[in-house]
C-alpha cells in the first residue's frame, strides 16, 4: 500500500516538472515581434480647404413699409405671406381728420386768392389817383400833399399785393400738405414681392410724432436669398468675393445648399474683443425651401486641388518614442514615419493645403503606397525579462 502511495507521488512530481519544462521553453521560444503600428498608405485624391460659420438666412432686399400720419387703422388688405404688387393698398389709416383739414385748407387758399384779388384792385385804383394827381399837380391846381398821399397809397396798395400773393402761397402749400396727408393713410406696397410681417391690426391706434411705426415688411423677392455671416479676423483674409459656399439649415439636415460670396463688408463687429466681419453670401431660392431667418451652418471654399499626393493629418502628428531623445544630427522639419522592412524611418515631407483630415505633400521622399504610421498599439516585452524563467518557481 505504501509502495502504491510513494509510485503516485513521484509521477505527480514527474508531471509537475514537465509542465515547469514546457512552460519555461514556451516563454523562453518566445520571438519579440517588436512593437506593433496601426499604419495607413499614401493615397492620391482631391483636398478641400474651407472656413466654417454660421449665419443667419435672409431676404436680399426687405422693405419695411411705415406710415408718416397718425390715426386709427380702419382696414387691412394684406396678411402674412401675402404676395402684392408695387401701388397695391395694404392698409387704411382712417381719414375722417385729415379729410377735414384738407377742407379747412382748401378754405384758407380760395380766401387767400379773394384777398389778392382785393388787394389787386386796390392797387389798380391807386394808380389811377396817383396818374390823375401827377397831371394836376404838374398845372398847380392841387397842394403838394394831396399828390404825396396819392403816391403814399399807391405804394401801399402794391405792398398789399405782394403781401396776399404770399398768403396765398402759404396757403397753398398748407392746401397741399393736406392732401399729402390724406394720401398717406393709404398705405400703399413700395415693390413686388411678399409680406413676411404684418404688426398692426384693424382699429389699433399708430402714432408717427418721433418716429416711423412699421407696419409692414415686404420682402422684395425669396427667390433670392442672403446669408449674413460672421467670419472671424484669423479666416477674413482667406475670404474672397465669388468663393463657392456650401452650408446646411435645420429644417433640411440632409440637404446640402450652395451659394456664392458676394461681398465681404470691411466694417467690423466687436464684442468683447472678438472681432468679426460680416460676410454676404448670395443664394438661389428658386425651391422657395428657405425661410427668412434660418439659421445656417457655411462652409466657404477657400481653396481646392484635385489629384494631389496626400497623408492623413494622424501620420504628421505621430511621434516615434524615444525619438526626440536620440534625434540629435537628424534632419529635422514636418515629417512622417514609414515602415521599412518592419522598422519605422522617419522620412521628412513639406506639407501643402490641408482640410483638416488630409494635408498635401508638395515635396519629399514620399510615392503613392507608401505605408505610413498613424498610431503605436502597443510595445514589445524585454527580452531579458523571460531569460530567467525558472526562477518564478
């Protein structure tokens, strides 16, 4: 029995020391592979250099129509989204006041024009004693007094003359201030186009005494439409009347509108130190898909270039470790790391236009295949750690 035990002790052990041996010679056989890379290769197509924004979409031409008279709204013949034509009525300012000046008016000038008719009359009767007495006086048949006072009316009688033809000018021109005032209740469309806004209601009281009340906005036509963007002082330089645009709103997430710049306003926008300027974007709106006010997302153009030689950005910013501290008589410069018969070399590139996932390669080493890194995944164990296997048991 004993025997039996002892015989199944020493083969446990056997087996034991096998598994000790094979392990020790697997961890021991082990190749260091190195360190493994996440590489991409060198690739030829198009790149796309761009300035984004957002901007506000608008009308390129929007009237607010107003009203110069104080009164009482009595109609309104035009509402929101309403399409009108230059002369059409859109409301009615009640009249019955200035209808009633005007008349007063009127009154005023035809008395006027009765005083000058008057005083005309008076002077051609002056005249006529003046003529009269210049005969007598000059046959000594009246005093000298009489004919001074003949001449002294007459020339009064032409001062009042004077005097009503400017009466009647006054009141002609309050005559006419008048009527300007009951055309002006009428408040007419200046243009074609369509009524985006509408702020009065019928009976609602405008008041004009410091300023214009609007009580329209027409926008002349939304079949062209403006963007108004903001594009920061570092972009504005790279901005240039006639870039094309592309730009997104909300309403359509999927859909990608076009357009062009068409001015680049040299006032700037200040607030708190952050200066901007305002750029027009122009755009066709022929769907009639864009509203005033939405809100775009633009991306300007700026420059592109079309089968060029080209890296992922990820390959320029990849840094060999250890490198920095062993680079010393190294070539320096932008550069990228390639991977030679498993090693990586770095190989020094001149970097062209860039859109922000690719950048050009105007010069350097580089050819199209080439294998570049863009990621270290891991690091290989040290050798030596595994020459002294046994001794972890």
């Amino acid at each position: 029995m004993k025997k039996n035990t002892n015989t199944k002790k020493i083969a446990g052990l056997l087996i034991l020391v096998l598994l000790i041996i094979a392990a020790a010679l697997i961890f021991m056989g082990k190749k260091d592979k190195g360190p493994a890379y996440k590489t991409v290769s060198v690739s030829t197509g198009s790149i796309m250099s761009s300035i984004t924004a957002t901007g506000t979409v608008n009308p390129v031409t929007t009237v607010l129509v107003g009203t110069q008279v104080s009164g009482t709204i009595k109609s309104i013949n035009a509402d929101f989204n309403s399409v009108v034509r230059k002369g059409q009525l859109l409301a009615l300012i009640d009249p019955t006041t200035f209808d009633a000046q005007l008349s007063e008016a009127q009154a005023n000038y035809f008395s006027a024009k009765a005083n000058l008719d008057k005083a005309i009359a008076t002077e051609v009767d002056a005249k006529r004693t003046m003529g009269r007495n210049k005969k007598l006086i000059s046959e000594n048949l009246i005093a000298q007094s009489d004919f001074d006072t003949s001449e002294t009316n007459y020339e009064t009688a032409a001062a009042s003359v004077e005097a009503a033809k400017g009466q009647v000018a006054q009141t002609l021109a309050a005559m006419k201030f008048a009527e300007t005032n009951v055309k002006n209740t009428r408040i007419i469309s200046p243009v074609n186009g369509t009524v985006v806004a509408r702020n009065v209601d019928v009976g609602q009281t405008v008041a004009a005494s410091f300023q214009t009340p609007t009580l329209f906005s027409v926008a002349q036509d939304l079949k062209k439409m403006q963007i108004d963007t903001s594009v920061d002082e570092a972009d504005i330089g790279n901005v240039k009347t006639g870039q094309d645009v592309e730009f997104t709103v909300d309403a359509y997430p999927d859909t990608t509108f076009k357009g062009k710049v068409t001015q680049v306003r040299i006032n700037p926008t200040i607030v708190q130190n952050v200066v901007t300027y305002d750029v027009v974007i122009g755009v066709d709106n022929k769907d009639l898909l864009l509203k005033p006010g939405m809100t775009a997302n633009v991306e300007v153009i700026t420059a592109v270039k079309k089968g060029v030689l080209r890296v992922p950005n990820a390959a320029l910013r990849f840094r060999l470790p250890g490198y920095e501290a062993t680079a010393k008589g190294r070539k320096g410069g932008p550069g990228v790391w390639v991977l030679e018969q498993g090693k990586p070399e770095r190989v020094t590139v001149k970097p062209g236009l860039t859109d922000g996932n690719y950048t050009e390669v105007t010069s350097g080493e580089l050819e199209q295949g080439d294998t570049v890194i863009v990621e270290a995944l891991g690091k290989s164990k040290d050798k030596a750690s595994f020459g002294h296997g046994p001794r972890m048991f």
